[in-house]
C-alpha cells in the first residue's frame, strides 16, 4: 500500500503509543517496503 508521507511537524511531534494486533497491516507495509528497498535502490541509476 502506498501512504502519504507525513510532514506535520506536530504530528510528528507527539510522543508514539506501543504497536497493537490492530497496527498488523501498517506493520507488514513497512516491513514490505524495507524488503524492497536494496532492490530498489540498485536497480536505480543517476544520469
């Protein structure tokens, strides 16, 4: 799943609350997108 990246700076603030079984999904996401990542960025070339 694709998100927006998040910027509010007072959002980001805000102190984070410990993972619970109803954050499984945004759990499996990040770990999806760090799975990619090497991938991803080799792949990758500057012109």
């Amino acid at each position: 799943m694709i998100r927006p990246i998040e910027k509010d700076q007072l959002f980001l603030q805000q102190k984070a609350q410990p993972a619970t079984p109803a954050d499984r999904q945004v759990m499996q996401d990040l770990k999806d997108t760090l799975a990619l990542t090497p991938r991803a960025v080799s792949v990758w070339r500057p012109t």
